[in-house]
C-alpha cells in the first residue's frame, strides 16, 4: 500500500462500508454539491465526510485500477479483491459512463 494517501482513502472508504454492512457504495467524483460518498444500509443512506474535491478524480482512478478496468468502452464493469486493515474487502463495482458515479456492491461469501 505504500504511502499513497489517494489509495490509503479509497480503502478505507470501502473498509468503512463493508464494517457498516453496506449494501451499495455510491462514489461520484462529480457531484460537488450533495455527497459524493456515501453508502446503504438497510433502507437508509449515509453519507461519508468527503475529501477535499480535487481529490475525488483520485479516488475514481484507484477504483478503476483495483478493479482492472480497460481503457475504452463503456460500460465498465469488475470486481475489487483486496486486503486492508487485516480484512477482505470485496466489492463489485460498475460504471456505466465516463462521467457516471462508481456504484459498488459488496461481494458476500
């Protein structure tokens, strides 16, 4: 993992949903006036406190990295298999354009 505070972020943003039994993680490195972040559980919504802004395109780019995504066409679609902080994170995460929210669902065994 390194140093990367791009990275660093990332995972914990999906360690955070998984530890809250998330059902969908929404990331929108677009969005610059709701929440970017956020994620459900149950029928309720919450939001994560964002990073800075500039960060956001970041974040996106680490998402498709860890999920393998190819330069090209869309729809994008892939699973994310890492460890972080002594646990698996898996997640299934599909974009539907280049300028779509990530929308990220946990892969339960």
């Amino acid at each position: 993992m390194g140093n990367d505070p791009i990275l660093r972020f990332t995972l914990l943003v999906l360690f955070q949903a998984q530890q809250d039994r998330a059902t969908e993680l929404v990331i929108d490195p677009f969005e610059t006036e709701g929440t970017p972040i956020r994620y459900k559980v149950g029928e309720a919504w919450y939001g994560m406190s964002p990073p800075p802004l500039h960060i956001l395109p970041g974040v996106a780019a680490e998402l498709g990295r860890l999920a393998a995504f190819p330069d090209g066409a869309f729809p994008k679609e892939g699973p994310i298999d890492v460890s972080y902080s002594g646990a698996r994170l898996g997640w299934k995460i599909r974009m539907a354009s280049p300028r779509a929210a990530y929308i990220l669902t946990p892969i339960r065994e």
